[in-house]
C-alpha cells in the first residue's frame, strides 16, 4: 500500500512539473521596451499627460490576469510610480501602477483586472 501511495505521490508531482513547465512558455519574453511602452499606455490614460512624473520600479514580472472576460491570461507585469498634475496646477500624491502587457503589448492596468496573480 504505501509503495502504491508513493508511485502516485511520484506521478502528480512529475505531472505538476510539467504543466509549470507548459505554463511557463506561455509567458513568451518580457518586452524589451516596456519602460517606453509601460509610460505611454498610462500616459494615455491620463487628463493632462504632459505634467505627469513617472518611475518605473524593477523588472518585469510574470503574471496571470483576468482581463476584459479572459480568465489567467499569462502575461507581464510592470510596475510603475506616476505624480500627475492637478487641475490647481500643483502636484498630487505618486499613484502605484501595474500595467500587464499581453504578448508583448500593454493591455490593462491591475485595477481593470478582475484578479492578478504574480508568479
């Protein structure tokens, strides 16, 4: 009985090892661009654009994202810091972002996902 326990124990965890294995070339490459790609993509989601102050904060990362009616769409994230302007002219407080880019392109922010999840 428990050599039968540890050839199934042995068999999930190989078939585990293998589908990370699967999941993990979904992910493709991080873009090579993606501070220009991560700034323009918010950059087009603000009023006043011209103003804004960005930083971008580390390396890209892997992630799965439930976006617009996807489920665990494989995919990377950027994280980004933004100061924009406001309409009385002085600066307002950093916003922290992360924009998920879906091969290779920036597609949504993590507040337009329904769930993220970093890998």
């Amino acid at each position: 009985m428990m050599k039968i326990i540890a050839r199934l124990a042995a068999l999930a965890a190989s078939a585990f090892a293998m589908a990370g294995v699967a999941l993990a070339m979904d992910f493709g490459d991080a873009p090579a661009d993606y501070e220009d790609q991560a700034r323009a993509y918010v950059e087009s989601r603000l009023e006043d654009p011209r103003a804004a102050r960005f930083q971008t904060v580390g390396e890209p990362y892997q992630v799965y994202a439930d976006v617009a009616g996807y489920e665990a769409l494989p995919g990377w994230g950027v994280d980004v810091r933004v100061k924009s302007r406001l309409p009385s002219g002085s600066y307002g407080a950093t916003e922290s972002l992360t924009v998920i880019f879906i091969d290779g392109d920036p597609v949504a922010l993590e507040e337009d996902a329904q769930r993220i999840a970093r890998l």
